[in-house]
C-alpha cells in the first residue's frame, strides 16, 4: 500500500459560506453527508456508485469547527493503525485521537508529528 494522502478535511465556521467559495473557485461538488453528524463531502474529482474517485485525485470532506483553533487535516492510508500508531509514539509523535471506527469505511486516529503538526491515518475495510 502507498501511504499517501487519500482524504482530507477542512474544518468551517460558516458552511454554507465556505462551501460556496470552493465551489466556485475550484467547481468542487460539495453535497451534506447523510447522516448523524453535520458533514459534507468535497468530490474534487468524479466518483462511482461506490464513492471511489473515478480518475487521480483526492477527495475529502467539510465539518463545523468546534473550537477556533481547528485546522485543515491531510489522511494517510496504512495498512494497520495500531501498527503506526506506536510507530509514531516510538519516534516521538503524539496521538491526539485515538482508533475510532467509522462504518463502512474503516478506522481512523489522529497524530501529531515532533513539531505539533496533525495528521490523521485510516485502515481502510479494504486494504
């Protein structure tokens, strides 16, 4: 597996306000997840019925900051989370949200390298 980045998030004040500014700078689809948190997908490029991005690019999502200081979050796929979670505790990397499932699409958990700067991981159901 490329441990690259495969989804990313950028976190909102105002929705509705960024949404349209992505939307027309970019011609992002940007449609509300249906489900039991506010969330928005972001397609930067065409995906199949399975939600799988249909030629290169990455796609991502949008949520409502919770506090101000919420910044924008790149995903890395691995192949096991545990695995590189004590990966990056062993090489002094912080981990800030621990292994949480997210139905039909895997695990996640979010890290901090040595210098503070966050990134998240998913274990995809299909590695």
């Amino acid at each position: 597996m490329d441990h690259t980045i495969v989804h990313f998030e950028i976190p909102a004040q105002d929705v509705e306000k960024l949404k349209q500014f992505y939307e027309e700078v970019f011609s992002w689809k940007i449609i509300q997840y249906p489900g039991p948190i506010d969330y928005w997908v972001i397609q930067t490029v065409p995906v199949d019925a399975n939600g799988m991005p249909l030629r290169p690019g990455v796609n991502g999502g949008m949520f409502r900051k919770q506090q101000p200081e919420i910044k924008p979050i790149n995903y890395f796929a691995v192949e096991s989370i545990n695995d590189y979670l004590a990966k990056i505790l062993k090489l002094g990397g912080k981990v800030i949200s621990p292994k949480q499932e997210v139905p039909n699409v895997g695990w996640i958990a979010a890290a901090e390298d040595p210098e503070g700067n966050q990134f998240a991981l998913i274990q995809p159901l299909r590695v």
